[in-house]
C-alpha cells in the first residue's frame, strides 16, 4: 500500500526521460496487483454466501486481511522501499514471484485448512505464509544496505519491523487453530495474535507508508519533520506493541492497557506532521479521504480497546467485548486505507501521460463523496445496536461498495491498456527508482461533494427505513394521542403528567403496576436491567421498543382515562409474569371496558400472547390439527436416525463446528406445518458425538429474529459466559471437555427456556462409553412434544405454560418411521440411544416384540449381557433431559414397532417401526 511516487516527487522534481522497461514494470504491477482484486472478489462473495459457509466471520476476516491485504503489502512496500531508496526497483522476477506464490498458497492453506477442520494444512500454510515475509524482510535488508543513506530510509524500517512481526502473528494464529487450550487462553492468544498481525504487520506498514504517501495524496511537499517524527515513533510503537503482547499473555487486561495506550502515543508522534500536511492542503481527492477515514476508524477501536482493558479483569469478557471491534479496523481501517491506496496507486502505473492519470483518477472516483458516506454511515450503523434487519441492509451496502470500487477498478485498467496500446505512451513509472510527479488533480467543485454526502445519506435513510420495515417488531410503533385517543376522550386532560420509572428484575417488571389520577399523561421509563432483550407494550399499542441488557427507553401513554394492561411482547414473557398493570384512581368507571381490552382506538391489533404469531383461544386464525391416522405425502421421507460410528482415534480429539440459528417453516406431521426456532436448520439439532477427554469449540451463530443461547449438558463450566443469549446477528464460541459418557442433551436457555426447547432447539451429543462395544447398526432417536399454534406458526406459548401439548415425536415428525421404517436383519445387533428432550413430558422407550439386554441410562450400565440373572428389560425410562442406549438382536424377520409405553403419546405420534428383514 504505497506509491511508486518518491519524495522528491512531492517536492515538485521534474519528469526524467520514460525508461526502456517500463512496460514489462506496468505488466507485471497489473499482474500482481490482480491477485489483491481477487482476493477483494472472494471477500465480496464470501460475504454474500455467508449464510451458508462454516466459520463465515473468520473466512470474511482472513480474505481480507491474510489474502487481499497481506499481498497488496508484500507487492508495494518492496516497490516503494526501492523507491524511496533510490535504487532500480529489483522486486520482480523469478525471486519476487516466488515470494507471491509461497504467500499466496500459504494463505489458501491456512483458509482450507479452518473450513475443512484439518490443523496440519494449517500449520503447513502458516509455516509458508511466515516463509514468505521472512524472505521479503531479508529482501528489504539487503536492498537497504546496497542504498545510500536517505531522507526517508527510516520508511524500509517500518516495513523490515512489520514483517518481522507477522511470522509471530502467525505462530499464534496456529496455535489457536490447534485447539485444546484451557481456561481464558483462548481469549488470551486471540488478542495478541490480532495485536501483532493488525497493529504490528498491518498497523507499522501503514505507519511508514504515510511518511510520504499521505502529502503526495495531497499533491504538496512533506513538512519538514516529517522524517524526524517518523524516526522517533517507531522504538514507541514497538515498545507499545511489545508492553501489550506481553501483558495480554501474562497478567490481566488492565496490565496490557498501558502497551495500546503506548502503541496510540506512537501512532500521535508519527501523525503529527500529517495533521500539518492536511492543513497545508485539505484532502480533496477519494484515495486522501478513504485514508483519513480509516486513519479515524484506528483512532477509535484503539480508544475503545484500550477502555475496554481497563474495566475488566476477565479475559473472557475481553473476548466478548473486543469481538466488536473487528469489523472497525478491518472494513474501517484497513479496508479503506487499502481501496484509498489502489485507488491513487493504479491510474499511476497505467501511466500513459498526464491526462491518462487523470482520467484514469476520475474513472476510480466516481460518486466519491456519496460512496464515502454510504461506507462509514453503514459501519457506524453494524456496530451500533439497531435492528438486525437494519445491519443486515447496512452490510449489504457495504458489499455493493465494495463491489462497485471492483467493477470502476476493472474497468479503468481495460481502458488505460487499450489507450496505452494505441497510443503508445510511456508510463509514469520512472527508472532507478526517480518516477514523475501524478499530475495535478482536478478541482471537486463544493456543490457536488456537498450533493454527493446527500445522496448518501438519502441511500442510507432508505436502508434504514426498509431494514425497520422489514423488522417492524423492533422499531416503535406511534402511540396515540390525548386528543385521537378513546381514553382521552373518556376523560377531561388534567395538564398534569405522572412519570416512573420501571425496571427488569429477573422475568418481572419493578414495579408492576402504577396509580396514575384520571386524566394524567403516563410517561414510563423502562430500564432493562435484565439478561435477555425485553420491551413494555400497553394495550392501546404504545411501546419502548425492544431493549437489549442495558438499555433503557420511553413509553409515552397519552392521558389516561381507564384502567391498561401492559406485558412484555417478547415470546412466551408475559406468559412468565411479566406483566403491567396501569390503576386509574379519582374516575367514576375505572375499570376496563372488557369490550375495548384486546385493541386500541386505531384499529391495531397486537399479539397478547408473546408468541411470535402463534395462535391462542382468541386467535381468528385456525391452529394447526393434528391427526394421528393421516398418512404423509409421497416422498416424504424420515430424518435419517443412523448414528456415525465412533472415531478409531485413542487420542482426545477437538471437535470444532459452526453452528447456526435458523428459523425455518416446516411440516411436523401430515397436513401440519409450524415454524421452528431450530439449531442449523433441523429440530432436533445435529447429533455430535465424541469420547471421553474430547473437547468439543462450538461456534454459535444467531441467525434468528430474537435472542438465542445454548446449553451443552454435556460440559461442566459456569454458564454466565457461555451460556448467555446472544441477539440477532451475533455469535459465541462455546468450550467444554466431555468428562463423563453418556447422551446429552443440548439446548436454548434462553427464557422462557421451555418455549425456546418447544418451538425445536434441542439436539443431543452422544459421549461413547469407555471400551463400547461394536454392534451391526446404531440408531438415535430423539423423543419431544409439540404445543401446535396457528398452521405456520410458532409453538403456542399459553399451550407450553400449562403443558397442554397436542403431538409427541421421534425425531421432530410425527410417526415417520411408520412409513419410512429403521432397517436391520434378523439376528444382527442393533443398539438404540434415546434422548428424552420434552421440555415436560417423560419417555419410556420400548420396542414390541423385542428384548432389550444391554441398558445403559444416565451415565451407567443398569443391564448386560452375561448377568447372573439371566435378565433383560422392556423398556427404558427417562425423564425429561435424560438418555440413554439399549441393544438388542431381534430373533426373526418382521415389523418390529418401537414407541413409548406412555401410551398416550404414543397414540399422539411417539410411534415408529423397525423393519427386520432376513438374514
């Protein structure tokens, strides 16, 4: 990210006579130069298709960062370092290519490696990635000592000291991708591998680079100082890098604090002349603007950083809290410090004269001011907290940004070629390293930066306004006035106004309910102080809107003439208790009107039940009929209950997934079709499965509309951390260790924990036994019941609240394997695990016609084979949240039907076969 525009260029030098190689030197820019584009590609279509890639904000970081920024630095400092130097530029060729290719594939193994779980490719694409640096930094090394000394040497400093920090970077990368660490280390290597890569490699390159790029962005001469300045911040930002790595790997975040607070006073005396610079010359151009930008989003992650380190003594909460700070610094800072380098960089290595430049300058600036506003008003809005559905529109605004800077990049170097070719200029690429001066750019008239700021913000209203409309839930819905009210109009307005303020306690509002005198105007202060997201809805319609932790909002009722009712609309809250209640007092009638209880004036009407669309009593929608004797449609077919077979590994293992929230529509018997809040796409969740002393890192993805969480049974660890809900668009890594054998159940804590479980987020982990022995086929099936809304819609949280359920199932449909029935063959050994999920009802799994003689339930064999008694059992018996497995061999061929000797809820769909066929 640097210019092939030296320092005396700045300073006005005039134009040398065009070199002889200038064109192998522009080809081979464009050459190199078209891998940073690709990578840029990729980035913008990982993006895109994040929703169906494993480990997508990891995939989207290292495009960018390892892929796309890695090479574009590794290509401009070697050009810029023998520019600078005044030496002929050395860095092409054989060696050069080299460099790019083992950098390259390094990178492309470190990424392959993480998707497909394989920590060896890591490791080797780690190793080349480090290879390559190293390599360049002895080439930057060597070139330094065939220079004379230089007013801006100190520059090739810069770039030898970052890449002598990335290989450190990349050790540690490794290290993480290995798995197994224990306690807050994770957390602890995250930060410091993100320390070193951004603020060392990334953050030193930039640093040096700005030195002389910046005032020739500018197009005026670089303040005298400028060297001196630059000198002095390197030893500062090298202790400060040094004094925070340090303290993230050895002490407490508040004692790697002071290193960041070092690192930004370095950064203070490196910026210091460029601060003069822009005063000399304020930025006028987009590559002078994206750089300043960035250089603004730095300023601020680091502020944030270092605040951050400073409230806490826990590494974990570091984690959490400094997960929001990647998107700054790699789309705010780095991203466009990058697209504003390429943007000024590449009309000069097309070269083709003075005017060439310049047109190719204005092709890449294009509605400059309004790409600028769009790009910084969508991050500022990502890392806010607005509706999801509004970072989704701003994300989808960075992309196109992002897309159109690809497609303006693209087509300027066709056209600069294709008038190169005809023309047959010569570039602007000096030899030994003396390039021309860019020439002088065109004036931005006020009028159409000024025009193009508002067309930015227009864009981003209309994002705003579609993202809010498409998550309505989550924006405020007008309240009445006193004057269009019925309540209003029932009452004389005293001009007085009754205020409280209220909090969340637990699943209660504190207080509950409030004495307002008849014709007062209510204004409430909610001040969610709770764990999970939650709002105060009236029945007249007024709302605060949904609060997260912390939050706070205003409730404006009008003038109050009648007794309301108010709850929390969040599913299944109110059903909890979390209610409202309004007391009018000194009124002649008080009491609602049970006629006007269930809407308000305007004719909205709103969902009571907090069931997310679900039906109730007085819903006008049907629910949903459940009839056990319908037969499925043609094709239908049953999930598949084979279990995996168990790993020949000895070692412990490190089983690593992405898993993601989805809420999905789907049949759940014939004719019956709900939505279900499901964990990667399928209620039950997947089944994981491992030994004893395996480590399970599961990334989870909230990809719903509400807050979500998870709880693994099968791990011992406190839950605050990573048991806690995450909104909408966020995720959470979550570790444990199996210490215990057995089937676990994993599911949504979320409360209310039992409608989160009901509406389908429940999945089971299976933990093999210790010496488990081999059997012809394995089966699991997973038991829970159904409390049917509305057709299409949610689990009806009033049905949940008095275990009122209508279906009980295998699997997540009812009695599917009626018609698409488990396989075996006659004297074969079969082993079934079963997992009572509920959330309210019990299972007993028995199978008719067979015999069960293995039981093992609960972490223990209750029955085996050989046992004095000769015995077996009929059936096995698990309460809710319980497992287990039974084996069996069935003595002829045959329907076998399996069900739970509840018989009631066998008859409600807990119903399916095993069809034995002959040996």
């Amino acid at each position: 990210m640097t210019t092939n525009l030296s320092p005396s260029a700045s300073s006005g030098s005039a134009p040398k006579p065009q070199p002889p190689g200038r064109s192998s030197r522009t080809s081979w820019h464009l050459g190199v130069n078209a891998i940073v584009v690709v990578w840029l590609a990729l980035f913008a279509a990982v993006g895109t298709a994040h929703h169906f890639l494993p480990h997508a904000f990891w995939l989207l970081v290292h495009v960018l960062l390892l892929g796309a920024v890695t090479t574009a630095i590794v290509i401009w400092s070697g050009h810029f370092a023998a520019s600078v130097l005044r030496l002929p530029e050395a860095n092409r060729g054989a060696p050069a290519a080299l460099r790019l290719v083992c950098l390259n594939a390094g990178a492309v193994g470190v990424i392959g490696g993480m998707l497909f779980e394989r920590w060896y490719v890591v490791l080797a694409g780690g190793c080349l990635v480090a290879a390559a640096v190293t390599a360049h930094a002895v080439w930057l090394l060597r070139l330094m000592r065939r220079a004379l000394p230089g007013r801006f040497s100190m520059t090739v400093r810069y770039y030898v000291a970052a890449s002598a920090l990335l290989p450190v970077g990349a050790a540690l990368g490794v290290v993480m991708a290995r798995g197994g660490l224990a306690g807050d280390l994770p957390e602890r290597l995250r930060l410091a591998h993100e320390t070193v890569n951004l603020l060392g490699w990334v953050g030193l390159t930039v640093a040096g680079t700005l030195i002389t790029l910046w005032p020739t962005m500018l197009r005026t001469r670089v303040v005298d100082g400028a060297e001196r300045a630059g000198r002095a911040a390197l030893p500062v930002l090298l202790a400060g890098l040094g004094a925070a790595v340090a303290g993230t790997l050895l002490g407490p975040p508040p004692l790697a604090a002071p290193g960041m607070l070092v690192y930004a006073a370095g950064l203070v005396v490196a910026g210091r002349p460029w601060l003069r610079e822009a005063r000399v010359k304020a930025p006028r151009s987009y590559a002078a603007w994206s750089v300043a930008a960035g250089c603004g989003w730095l300023a601020g992650s680091l502020t944030v950083l270092a605040c951050v380190l400073l409230s806490t003594s826990s590494w974990i909460t570091v984690g959490e809290r400094t997960s929001l700070l990647t998107a700054p610094l790699a789309a705010g800072w780095i991203a466009q410090v990058l697209l504003g380098a390429l943007s000024f960089l590449v009309p000069v290595v097309l070269g083709g004269g003075p005017a060439a430049v310049r047109a190719a300058t204005a092709g890449l600036e294009r509605a400059w001011p309004a790409r600028l506003t769009v790009t910084n008003a969508a991050l500022l809005l990502c890392v806010l907290p607005v509706p999801s559905m509004v970072r989704v529109a701003c994300s989808g605004l960075l992309l196109v940004m992002l897309l159109f800077f690809l497609v303006l990049l693209t087509m300027t170097v066709v056209r600069g070629l294709r008038e190169r070719r005809g023309a047959g200029q010569g570039a602007a690429v000096a030899a030994g390293g003396e390039p021309v001066p860019a020439p002088a750019e065109a004036p931005a008239r006020p009028f159409r930066v000024l025009g193009g700021v508002a067309l930015g913000l227009a864009v981003m209203m209309l994002a705003v306004a579609g993202g809010g409309a498409a998550d309505v839930r989550s924006l405020p819905i007008l309240e009445r006035s006193a004057a269009s009210g019925a309540d209003g109009d029932a009452v004389t307005p005293t001009g007085r106004t009754t205020r409280i303020a209220v909090t969340v306690r637990g699943m209660r509002f504190s207080p509950s309910s409030v004495d307002v005198p008849a014709g007062n105007r209510l204004v409430i202060t909610l001040r969610n102080t709770g764990t999970d997201t939650h709002d105060l809805v009236l029945e007249t319609g007024a709302r605060t809107g949904r609060l997260s932790p912390g939050e706070k909002g205003t409730l404006d009722a009008g003038v109050v003439g009648r007794d309301l009712e108010g709850w929390c609309s969040m599913v299944g809250h109110r059903q909890m208790g979390m209610v409202f209640t309004v007391h009018v007092t000194g009124a002649s009638g008080s009491a609602s009107d049970p006629g006007d209880s269930g809407t308000g004036s305007g004719g909205d009407t709103h969902d009571h039940s907090g069931a997310g669309g679900t039906s109730s009593a007085t819903d006008d929608t049907a629910a949903s009929a459940f009839d056990p004797m319908a037969e499925p449609a043609a094709g239908v077919t049953a999930r598949d209950a084979r279990l995996p077979s168990a790993t020949d590994e000895t070692e412990p293992q490190v089983h690593k997934r992405t898993i993601t929230v989805k809420e999905v529509t789907r049949d759940v018997a014939p004719g019956v079709r709900q939505k279900l809040w499901t964990f990667d796409g399928t209620a039950p969740g997947p089944v994981l499965r491992g030994r004893v002393g395996d480590t399970f890192e599961i990334t989870l993805v909230n990809d719903g509309s509400i807050g979500h969480s998870v709880d693994f049974h099968a791990g011992s660890l406190a839950p605050d951390g990573p048991m806690r809900t995450i909104g909408p668009g966020e995720s959470l890594t979550y570790r444990f260790t199996a210490t215990r054998s057995g089937v676990w159940m994993y599911h949504c804590s979320t409360m209310p924990m039992s409608l989160h479980i009901a509406n389908g987020m429940f999945g089971a982990v299976i933990i093999d036994p210790p010496g488990l022995s081999p059997v012809d086929r394995e089966y699991v099936l997973v038991q829970s019941e159904f409390y049917l809304g509305k057709q299409g819609g949610t689990a009806d949280a009033a049905k949940v609240n008095a275990k009122d359920y209508d279906m009980v199932a295998f699997n997540g449909y009812a009695s599917q394997y009626d018609h698409d029935p488990l396989t075996a063959k006659a004297g074969e050994r079969v082993r079934i695990w079963v997992l009572a999920a509920g959330p309210n009802q019990s299972s007993a799994f028995h199978v008719v016609g067979g015999q069960f003689d293995t039981v093992f339930r609960e972490g223990a064999y209750e029955l085996r084979p050989g046992d004095s008694q000769s015995g077996g059992a009929q059936v096995l018996d698990l309460a809710p949240a319980s497992g287990g497995f039974v084996e069996l061999s069935f003595p002829e061929a045959g329907d076998y039907p399996f069900v739970t000797h509840v018989m009631s809820d066998a008859e409600r769909g807990a119903h399916g076969v095993v069809r034995v066929g002959e040996r």
